[in-house]
C-alpha cells in the first residue's frame, strides 16, 4: 500500500484496507501534508487521537464558516457557511446551537423514540421470516430516515423521494458515481425544506420545523435559507450516519458471532454495545476546518488559510487510547470514541443516534438468533462516510435457535 494515498478519491477507501493505512500514519507521519493537484489544493492531515481532539476544541484558530468536509472546502467552500449550524463559528453557531438543541429536548424526543422501538421490532420480526434478504434495503434504510422524518414531521409520502435524495447527496454505491448528482440532491433537499419551512411559518404546529421556522435567534429571526439549512443538516446527519452504522453493526456480528452471543444472551450489556459499534462503525471518516492564524500542530506549522482535515476513523483506532483497536468488543470500557465529534460542535443529535442503535440491538436480542452472511457486502464511494450500500443476510428466528 502506497504511503500517500489520494485522499480526495473516494474509490480510495474501496480499494485499499483503511485501517492498515492509518495504522502506518499515525506510526510514521501522524500529521502531513497531502499534496496539492492540478485542480486541488493541499491539506493537512491528521490521524492521531489526541491531536483530532486538539483540533475539536481549537474553534479559535479552526474554522468551520467555509465547510466542515474536504469535498467542499477543496471545492472553494460552503455556499451554507455561516447559515447552517454545522458550518458556522461562534457567537452565530452558540445561539443558533441552543435552538437547535431544542429539537432534541426530552419532550420532543420521547414519542420519537417510542417510534423508533416500534418500527425496529416491527422490521427485524418481518425480515427473520424472508430467509435471505438485503439489511440495508430492508432495515437500515426505513429505521433512521423515518425517525428524522419523524422529528421534522415530513408527510409520510415525501420520504421515500428524501430517502433517495440522501444516499445521492454524500455517496455513492457505484465508482462513477456523479458529484454533479450530489449537488443536485442536496439542491433538491433544500428547496424541498423551504417548502415546508415557508408553510409551517405561515401555520405553525408542534413540530421541530415549526419551532425553527418561528424563532428568534439573537434577536432576529431565521431567513427561509436558514430554517431550510438547518432541517437539512438534521436529515443528513440523522439519516446517514446511523443508516451506515446500523449496516456495519450487523455486519460485525456476522464476523464476531462470540460478541453477537453475548450480546444476545445478556452476558453483554446494551449500552457499552452501542458505544463500541458507533466507535467500529465510525461512519463520518473525517472532518474540517480552515485555519484562521499560523499555529504549530503535531510539530508541523500550519498556516492561516490551510485545510486541516482530522480523521476519526483514524481517533477512533489509535492504539495508544483503544487496546487492539480492531478487536470488536461490545463490553470495552472505557471508550471515548469521537464519532459525534467533540467540543463546540459536538453532534446536537447523539442522543438521538444512540437511542435508534438500542433500539436496534434491542429488536435483534429479543428476535433474532443466529445471523449469516449470505453474499458479499457492497462498500459505497465516499471520503466522507465509511460503509456499505448493500449487505446480504440471513437472520434465524430465535425461537427457532
């Protein structure tokens, strides 16, 4: 495996063992700068757990106006900066952060929940009868779009066409995979969102696009851009990342069966489960910012106006934190894995994400006995999210176990 891998290409991370390469990063060169292109620009890159962390917390000198992912910084920047949470700096990103957070406020997200055990046993006790069946098709695809869905009260015959527009808009399951389609889907989801943000203004209800569309923040309230943003930056990151982790969830008990029997048997608990498949999983390989002053990082000096990517695929395996990091083991503790990020930009929807993973596990526990693979599992294209588009199961009913 080449030393300097392309980064910036998403059949990159198909093609080559990711884990392998970062090991060897963060051994001999854990921060470097990736060379510029004829069409790119350099960027720093940074693969050790405790400078990623470094680079969470420094919102002074780390900017995320311009973007938070290195498709659109290398592109110029995020025509959203400054409008959506993801994308801003403080103070914007602290009051329109405590707005946001409302979303996911108790109240708010008890009947989401409830949903969400609903539809994940519903789902997993109808796919134990189809013998072999596509997980990613038939569960994970329903379970985490619904429930944003959910969230936002999306009409329940609008979300198959979201659906679609998501997988398109940050992926891709095939190597050709067009990034002018990308932008389009994200286009579509957008002025889909302004849509409904402009009714819900008009005539609010008790819903999270209501409450965005209706308040005030730091004095003033949202223009129709922004509520449109900010639901979007809750479907995605909702829909996603948990789809991906869900995916590479069951996908790991079909490799692991003794932590899969644990897990179903009790001997493991719940909730270190989840916290060791959203660190194996870790969906969002990367983040980043733009620098805003000269600074020394990892012993290198990176310079006002440079990208600097952090790598949380490579955090969340770094041996010096996690002991033999490519080991599943649903009952590791401690585990301050950096999936939801960390600091000022901390994932708004965790709770969210952690509740839609129990929930899963929980179906699988009190359904399902043995798991199989039954065909081989298809990686999408992508330097920004890690997983699978397709994966081919067999679930044994528990009962018959």
């Amino acid at each position: 495996m080449s030393p300097s891998l392309d980064l910036t290409d998403p059949a990159t991370f198909v093609r080559n063992d990711p884990y392998e390469f970062w090991h060897r990063v963060r051994g001999e060169s854990p921060v470097y700068w990736h060379p510029a292109a004829a069409e790119r620009p350099g960027f720093w890159v940074v693969a050790g757990y405790d400078d990623v962390l470094a680079c969470y917390d420094d919102w002074k000198r780390l900017s995320s106006a311009r973007g938070n992912v290195l498709d659109v910084l290398l592109r110029g920047g995020d025509s959203a900066g400054g409008k959506m949470l993801a994308v801003s700096d403080r103070p914007w990103h602290r009051h329109l952060r405590n707005l946001m957070l409302r979303a996911f406020s108790p109240r708010v997200l008890g009947d989401v929940v409830r949903k969400v055990e609903e539809r994940a046993q519903e789902l997993i006790g109808t796919v134990t009868e189809l013998g072999s069946f596509d997980f990613a098709a038939e569960v994970a695809e329903h379970i985490p779009m619904n429930t944003i869905c959910d969230l936002l009260s999306i009409p329940a015959q609008d979300r198959k066409q979201l659906l679609l527009w998501s997988k398109e808009a940050l992926a891709s399951e095939h190597q050709e995979g067009a990034r002018l389609d990308a932008l389009e889907a994200r286009n579509e989801i957008v002025l889909y969102l302004m849509e409904l943000g402009f009714e819900r203004r008009a005539k609010p209800g008790d819903d999270v696009i209501s409450m965005i569309a209706t308040a005030e923040v730091d004095g003033r309230p949202l223009t129709p851009e922004e509520i449109a943003l900010n639901c979007y930056s809750l479907l995605l990151g909702g829909d996603e990342s948990s789809r991906m982790t869900a995916i590479s969830s069951v996908l790991a008990f079909t490799r692991h069966p003794d932590q899969w029997r644990g897990l179903r048997e009790g001997t493991i608990g719940l909730d270190t489960a989840v916290e060791e498949l959203l660190r194996w999983a870790t969906p969002g390989m990367h983040f980043a910012r733009t620098a805003l002053s000269d600074f020394s990082l990892g012993g290198r000096q990176v310079r006002a106006g440079d990208i600097v990517t952090f790598w949380n695929t490579s955090a969340n395996n770094d041996e010096t934190v996690f002991a033999e990091p490519r080991t599943l083991d649903l009952s590791r503790r401690p585990n301050k894995h950096l999936t939801f990020g960390h600091g000022p930009h901390f994932c708004v929807g965790a709770a969210l994400g952690r509740a839609e993973l129990r929930a899963l596990l929980r179906a699988l526990v009190t359904s399902v006995g043995d798991i199989e693979l039954d065909g081989e599992p298809q990686r999408i294209y992508s330097n920004f999210l890690y997983g699978y588009g397709s994966l081919p199961v067999v679930f044994q009913s528990r009962s018959a176990s």
